[in-house]
C-alpha cells in the first residue's frame, strides 16, 4: 500500500540473470510502464501522485517528472518515439506528452474511466478503453481527435493490437469475454469466451462440460468450477451465457 506523499520504487530486472539491479523511486502509486523504441527512456505513470516519471535507462535516474495529469494509468509511446499518450482515468482524458520536451501538449476527452492505451503500428490511431462507459476510443494521432467510438464488452481493462496493425483485443472484465475489433472499420467482428454455451436443467440436477460443473442458476449468468463432478442429466433447455 501506497502512503501519500512517498515515493515507490520501480525495480529493474537483468534479463539474463533474472536479477533485481537497481531500484529507482518514482512517483506515488507507480502503475503502467511504456519504452521508447530506441530504449533510451522509460515513462512511468504515478497513479497516486498524477505525474508521469522519466527515467534515463542508461543511468536509472528519473530525469524529468510531468505533472498536470490526474490519476494517470495506462500509457503507450508512438512508434516513432516522439509522443506518449496517458489515460487520465478520473478525468475522462488522454493526456499526450511530447518526449522531446516532456511536457503536456495536448488533452482529448475520451469515455468514461479510461484504463488502457494501444497504438497501432504505423503510429496513425490510439486505441484506448474505457473500463465504465464500456467502448473504446479511437484517436486519430494526426489529428489528436477522436474519430471513433465502438461498444464493446462489460469493463474494457486491457487491450493490445495485432503486430500487422489490424485488430485490437479487448478483454472484458466483467463479461468474461473478450472483442476484437476491426482496425479498418472500427467495428467488433468477433467475442471470444470459453464457454459460449451452457446448459440450464432441471433443479437438482447438473450435467458436467469439461471443467464446468453447470447448474439452475445458469439461468441468470451463473456457473460453478467443479472438477469432480462426473454426472450426466438429461438436457432440458440450451441457454446463452453472456
């Protein structure tokens, strides 16, 4: 836990030992972490602290702290290294933050609670989710513009896209699932969940699928892991899990 007013430590890792070899304070409530393409510099957001840390990887100092954020979480570097973009989570904003002058140069208002930046490869559209207003964010980087807003699943948390630049993944909190969105439309082209299909049946009675033991309260969106359960009842009603 995190007390007011402290700095937290990020720690960095050598990858061929596996190792802790430095440990740098930053801001309070350290949350997202993005590197420049040339590996120069980390930017790491102050969740607690509403600034964003600059740490120069050759010597694991905070070189500069960027203030006029609020409870910035999820952040992405352009491709190109030039601009970071911050979600402001109680804002409702992305901060973008020009790497040359680390400062602020730019606000766009976004959905509601933003969690989680991508940005596509080619450097031309931030994708972000919006963990309560339940869409994503499109924003053209030309323009610093949003340009498009598509609905998605139940509390949007993270979200990732493809190397070739034409989908994005958002994984769904709370409905357990997860969208990909077409990057050339902005449109939702596909849910993936584990389990599409369950089974509602009689009180009392269960039948087993896979590692799900379901039961009556399928009904309402409920289902319990039982591992053990081994029982086959007959079928009586197919009800889709959401």
């Amino acid at each position: 836990m995190a007390v007011a007013g402290l700095s937290i430590g990020q720690f960095v890792n050598a990858t061929a030992t596996n190792t802790v070899v430095a440990t740098i304070p930053v801001g309070v409530d350290p949350y997202g972490i993005a590197i420049t393409p040339s590996g120069a510099y980390a930017y790491v957001t102050n969740n607690g602290g509403n600034t964003v840390s600059v740490i120069a990887t050759a010597t694991n100092t905070v070189t500069a702290t960027i203030t006029g954020l609020t409870r910035p979480i999820g952040i992405a570097i352009t491709p190109n290294g030039s601009y970071a973009y911050v979600a402001n989570y109680t804002a409702n904003t992305v901060s973008v933050i020009a790497t040359a002058t680390n400062t602020v140069t730019a606000t766009i208002s976004v959905g509601t609670n933003p969690q989680d930046i991508a940005i596509t490869p080619n450097g031309s559209y931030v994708y972000v989710s919006n963990q309560i207003s339940n869409n994503v964010s499109v924003i053209s980087t030309a323009t610093n513009a949003v340009i498009a807003t598509t609905t998605v699943g139940t509390q949007p948390n993270a979200i990732a896209i493809t190397p070739n630049g034409s989908f994005a993944y958002v994984a769904n909190f709370s409905t357990n699932n997860v969208k990909v969105m077409s990057t050339a439309t902005n449109l939702v082209t596909a849910t993936i969940a584990r389990w599409q299909l369950c089974i509602r049946l009689k009180p009392k009675q269960c039948q087993h699928i896979g590692d799900i033991h379901c039961h009556e309260h399928c009904a309402v969106h409920y289902f319990t892991f039982s591992p053990l359960c081994r029982c086959n009842h007959t079928r009586r009603k197919f009800h889709i899990c959401h």
